[in-house]
C-alpha cells in the first residue's frame, strides 16, 4: 500500500508536463503500455497490486514533478523547474 496515493487524473497530467508518451513512459519505467492507459483511464486512485505506482510516483517525482493535494481535496501536480523542488541544491 502506498504512503500517499497519486490519481489517475495526477498521472495523465505528469505524463503530460513532461511531454511523454504512454510508449515512452512505459519504456522508461519498465510497466506495460496497457497498464498506464488502464489507470490513467481509471476515476480516482487507480488500483494497483504490483507497487507500480510507487514506481510512477518515484520517477515523476526525480523528473521534478510534485504531487499535490489529495483525492478527497483536489489532486494536482507542480513541475518544478530544472527538476529540483525549491530550495533543492543542483545534482553534481
């Protein structure tokens, strides 16, 4: 069980802020195509047995993507810029 759920709604926008392709972010995460359409596709948190979502949320997340808010709440996401979150020191 993941510690902070992403939304189906928070990974169609990742994907989209990062200018991805279901294709290539399949390939980047080594998750099936079907897969990701199947929960962005889905309303609300996508079910997940196998952790792929923490392995979602961890690369969206190294990319400069945070994720905001809650499914009760108003999820969203902030992309922040050069990758880094403020006050975040640059990568040697």
């Amino acid at each position: 069980m993941q510690a902070q759920s992403i939304t189906a709604a928070q990974l169609r926008a990742a994907r989209g802020a990062l200018k991805l392709s279901v294709r290539e972010l399949a390939e980047r995460v080594g998750i099936g195509s079907a897969t990701i359409v199947r929960y962005e596709a889905s309303e609300g948190v996508p079910k997940s047995r196998k952790g792929h979502l923490d392995v979602l949320r961890s690369y969206f997340e190294q990319a400069g993507i945070e994720f905001i808010g809650t499914a009760d709440e108003g999820p969203g996401i902030r992309l922040w810029k050069d990758g880094r979150r403020s006050g975040e020191d640059a990568a040697p």
